[in-house]
C-alpha cells in the first residue's frame, strides 16, 4: 500500500529548537507552520487511498523536494516525517526506508511524497 501527496510552496527544513529568554524550548513558528501545512495534505492523502490512521507497519518514504534556490534536503525530510508522526504511521522510527532527491532552479517550488508500507511485518 502507498499513498503520494504534493505540499506546494516553498519547502521549509526542520530548524533547530529555540530558547527562551525564560528558558523553555520552543519550536519556530516557520517550522510549525510548514509541518502544519504538511499534515493537512497528508490527511487527504490519507483518505484518497484509505491509509490506515497511524499504521503501526515499517514504512519507506521518499521526498522530491524543488527550491527555487538551494536549501537543505535532509532538514526537510526531517520536517515532512515529523509532520507524518502519529499521523500516518504511529511513530516516526517505523521508517526504515529515506530517500531525498533535491531539486534546485524550480519554477515551482513544492515537495512531492510518497509513503509506501514494506512488506515484512511491523517494526
């Protein structure tokens, strides 16, 4: 089973946790913002092919990410899975395939995904 979704617009890599001047922790709102936008195609990707709500299978997932100019791959890839957790598999360690193709020079900056689940049981 596999499902693809596209998340249009510019790809946002994870960025580093932030402190507080009162000292907590705190994710960036540019972070959260794209890994929300993530989650929202995930989830009508989930419907269109009836993917099971946060499958407990090994998963691969595969990243297209286009920048219109250069930009981390593996920092978005990490942003999309985290964006997926709990959500299209129940934790982001049942992924035990990655694979990242980067584009730069898009005309139309977007990711492409695709998640398949791999035969061989859960993890």
């Amino acid at each position: 089973m596999n499902m693809t979704f596209t998340v249009p617009g510019a790809p946002k890599p994870k960025e580093r946790a932030r402190r507080s001047p009162q000292g907590h922790f705190y994710t960036p709102h540019a972070t959260e913002n794209f890994e929300e936008k993530v989650k929202v195609y995930a989830l009508q990707a989930m419907s269109r092919a009836r993917w099971p709500v946060r499958t407990t299978e090994r998963c691969a997932v595969t990243l297209h990410v286009h920048f219109a100019r250069g930009g981390d791959g593996d920092n978005a890839f990490k942003a999309v899975t985290d964006a997926m957790n709990k959500l299209v598999y129940a934790d982001d360690r049942q992924v035990f395939e990655m694979h990242v193709f980067k584009y730069t020079g898009s005309d139309r900056p977007r990711v492409d995904v695709e998640v398949a689940i791999l035969a061989g049981g859960k993890s």
